[in-house]
C-alpha cells in the first residue's frame, strides 16, 4: 500500500497524527510539499507576495531540517512547485498510492485547497484528514463548533475547565520506504522557486542585530531547542505575565509564533512544557497561566474561522455591524507601511516589522489601532501587509486580530488605542524608539 502525504503546516515528526496513524499494510510512503502558486502569489489588496522574504527563508530551513529527520529513517521529501490539486493526483497515478494523507486546516482558502484536491483525486484515491494544528482535537472540544460563542470570553467560561488535551505524540522510530524506483525532487532555493512561478528573485533576508527573534533559524530541531531553553534552561514560563508586554530582547515572550505558524512545533508540545513547569516548580505561576490562554486564543481564532468561513475575512463584521467610515489613500497607507508616519511610537514597531518580519504583540494591537481609527485606512490592507511580512503569519491569528481592532471580530466594543499613551506606558524613556529610529 503506497500512501501519498501531503506535507503542509505540520513540518515536524513529534506529535504528528499523520505519521502515528499510518497504517500498518502502508509499504511505502511519499512525503510531498507543494510550493503552492497562490501562497506564494500576490494578495488580493496590496498586490504583494503573500509569502516575504523573511518568512520564505525560515519556511525553507524548516524544510531542510525536516528533509534531514526524513533521511535519518531512511525516507525522504519530494518537492514540487505547483498547486496541490495538480501536483498530488499526478504522482498519486504514476505511484499507484491508493490514499493521499494530509492535516485539515480551518481557513476558507486552505479548506478550498482540501476540496479541490478531493475532487481531482476521484473517488478511487481517498483523501483522509488529520487534525495536527489545534491545541484541542475537535473531538474533544466541550462544545460543537457551530455553537461557538462571538466573545472569548464566553468560551474561556465553556471551555478552559471542561477540557481536555491530549499529549503529544512520539516521533516515529521508523516510516515506510519511499516508494521503489522514485527519486525525489530536491529541495529547491528561493530563486528557483521565484523563476517557476514567473516572478522576481526575492531581496535577501540580511539579519539584525536588534532582532527581538532569536538567530535559531527554521525546523523541528530549532523550534525544539528554543521551547526547551525558554522553558526548561531558564525557567521564563514563570515570569511570562510580567514581561509579555515589553518590546526589547528575545527574553519578554516565548518567540515560540513563528515555529508554531508552520508547524514545526505543535501547541500541544508547548502546554506539555507548561505543565512540566507547573509540576517542577509545585505551584501554576501567573506566567503559566497567561501562556495557556493564549493557547486557547489560538485555538479560538481557528475555530472561528471555520465556524464563519468567508465571513471571517470580509469587511462587515461577524454580527453585521460595519467598520468605521474609512478614507483610503494608497500615500498614507505607504507611510504607515514604510514607518514614516511621523508618529515615532508607530514607526518604531512598523520598522521592526520590515527589518526582522518580527513585532511584539503590543507593538501589533497599536500600529493596527493606528492605522484603521487614526489613519482611517481599511483594515485589510493592513492584514495583508501583516501577511507578506509576518514571519509568523498564522492566517486565522492574523486575520481575527484586525478583525478584533476593526470592532468587526469578536467585540463590539471600541477598540481604538489610546497609542500615545500606551508608548508613555510601555516605552516610557522611549528606548525601543531610538532603538528602531536612530
């Protein structure tokens, strides 16, 4: 039995349900990742790459290091650019592969993806489904998705002492051959996935030494390393609530996003270290707690996203209510982008953003703030220009949170910042800006 998966946001062997459910009779087994044109291509509103040069580079380590866990049980990954409906059912025929395995995502785009793949493998080739990117497994959630609440809150209250997460799984000890015969496509570099799809070659990532991410580089291994130094190494899950909201150094908050965006690390990995925490140090700290809702937050957005489906990503709200009146102009827009608006406290973080691909969070709720109930621009301008920068992009994240500071997500309320007091308070000898604008 030759089993065909489709490697998408799950770059990592540990606490993988597609490799732990392999089944026994599988004789062969071939690891597929797709350099999928439309993840890659320009953005419905800005027109720019959704994928950036910061987090392609990171995507491509991730890549790498998982080729190497592959060969190390004497298998491997093939790469291929091209969309996955076209790419998957052509080798699965020329194999022979009688299913092609893959996590399930709960964004429209990616489910579209599922459903497309589907129907162009036809009813003989199954697509079976796994769900590896969610810290609560589905099945286990206190309440159907269709009766989620519109208020975290509210499912904070439904949810959080009700259930259950499940541990993670081992990594493999050992995976099916690689199909007899077949020899993979390697991995390509970014120039040549640049010239396959008709675009130009992207700038080079250069790193800087004011970087709040620490130099790991993508992958398992990386990601791995980082959990256990921040929470085992250095005991920082206890101090978390007090330093979340700072805005310099690689010690205020986990830094664990950019892993967890593609998978290389599982949500369920990082409450395990949470508790391992709590157990070793005989009480659950603060730190601990707020590391787990924000957990929870994650999962939430998800599950919103695929509770609204569309909904999720249009410009009315989730309850109807409507945006505030907006006055698009390209020229502010770009300012805010290039982190010349003339407000420091916003230029600061937004050339964070553009040299490293990297902002806190406190840094994103007040350039988001800035942009849609000071600058009156629409707010998924910005979620796009998020999107291509971000090296920890996480669609459902990103997209909920503007939502959220447009008053069209979760709350009603007004959610405009007060940003001038807000770098009073959080920057208050104004160090991260002369670190940013100097």
């Amino acid at each position: 039995m030759t089993i065909l998966y489709w490697l998408r946001n799950d770059l990592r062997m540990h606490d993988n349900e597609v490799l732990a459910a392999l089944p026994p009779g599988a004789t062969a087994l071939l690891p597929v990742y797709c350099f999928d044109p439309v993840a890659l291509g320009p953005d419905a509103y800005l027109g720019l790459p959704r994928t950036g040069p910061h987090r392609l580079a990171f995507l491509l380590e991730a890549l790498a290091d998982l080729q190497r866990r592959y060969a190390a049980l004497g298998s491997g990954i093939h790469f291929a650019v091209g969309r996955p409906e076209d790419v998957l059912p052509a080798l699965a025929r020329q194999l022979g592969a009688q299913a092609v395995h893959a996590s399930t995502e709960h964004t429209t785009e990616e489910e579209e993806a599922e459903d497309a793949l589907t129907a162009a493998l036809g009813p003989q080739i199954p697509l079976r489904r796994f769900e590896t990117l969610t810290l609560l497994h589905p099945a286990d959630l206190p309440i159907p998705v269709r009766n989620l609440p519109f208020s975290f809150s509210k499912f904070r209250f439904d949810v959080f002492s009700k259930m259950t997460v499940r541990p993670p799984l081992p990594a493999p000890r050992r995976l099916p051959p690689l199909p007899a015969g077949f020899a993979p496509a390697p991995l390509p570099n970014a120039d040549l996935i640049a010239a396959e799809l008709g675009q130009p070659s992207l700038v080079r990532v250069r790193p800087d030494r004011r970087s709040a991410l620490p130099a790991l580089g993508g992958g398992e291994t990386t990601g791995l390393a980082r959990l256990h130094d921040y929470a085992i190494e250095r005991h920082l899950i206890g101090r978390y609530d007090d330093t979340r909201n700072q805005l310099l150094g690689e010690a205020f908050s986990t830094k664990l996003s950019p892993w967890l965006a593609n998978g290389s690390l599982s949500a369920r990995q990082v409450w395990a270290a949470i508790d391992g925490y709590d157990d070793a140090h005989g009480a659950r700290s603060k730190g601990a707690l707020q590391l787990r809702l924000e957990l929870l937050w994650r999962d939430y957005f998800r599950l919103l996203a695929q509770k609204a489906g569309p909904d999720f990503f249009r410009w009315r709200g989730l309850r109807d209510q409507l945006p505030k009146p907006i006055q698009p102009e390209k020229t502010v827009f770009d300012a805010w982008a290039a982190g010349r608006t003339g407000n420091a406290f916003v230029d600061a973080n937004m050339r964070e953003l553009n040299a490293t691909s990297f902002m806190s969070n406190r840094g994103r709720q007040n350039v988001a703030s800035y942009l849609i109930h000071d600058l009156h621009q629409d707010w998924r301008w910005g979620a796009a220009y998020f999107e291509h920068q971000l090296i920890d992009h996480d669609a459902a994240s990103n997209w909920g949170n503007w939502k959220y500071i447009a008053g069209t997500g979760t709350d009603v309320r007004d959610t405009a910042f007060d940003v001038a007091q807000q770098a009073k308070r959080y920057d208050p000898q104004g160090q991260y800006v002369r670190t940013w604008l100097a």
